[in-house]
C-alpha cells in the first residue's frame, strides 16, 4: 500500500507493477469474448494501461533515478 510514508521510488514501482497488471487484465479478458465492441473496448483499456506504465517509467528514469 501506498501513502503519505511511503518511499517515493517504491511508490512508483508499486503503481508501476499495477499497470501491468491492469494491462494483462484488460488484454486477458479481451481474449475471451468473441463480440468485437467488447474486444475493442478491453483492448482499448489494456493500451492506455500500457501508456500509463510508460509514462511511470519514462518519469522514473528521466527524472527520479537521475537525480540520484
């Protein structure tokens, strides 16, 4: 769990860890359904989840680890 003690380059690893998680999630589920509006929609969440992980990890190595 995060919060206001949490270290912040645990924070970000932890939220890093949850977007790909989400991302297997939604790409997972999009797998199972044969409807193509639903499989669009999962797959729509699992590229926006992976857009999060990147622009976590982008500000992780830009900005946190080199400033280290």
């Amino acid at each position: 769990m995060i919060d206001k003690t949490s270290d912040p380059l645990e924070a970000i690893k932890i939220a890093i860890r949850r977007e790909q998680e989400a991302h297997d999630f939604y790409k997972e589920h999009a797998d199972l359904f044969e409807n193509e509006a639903t499989k669009k929609m999962f797959m729509f969440l699992a590229v926006e989840e992976m857009k999060h992980k990147i622009k976590l990890q982008d500000e992780l190595d830009k900005n946190y680890l080199y400033e280290m």
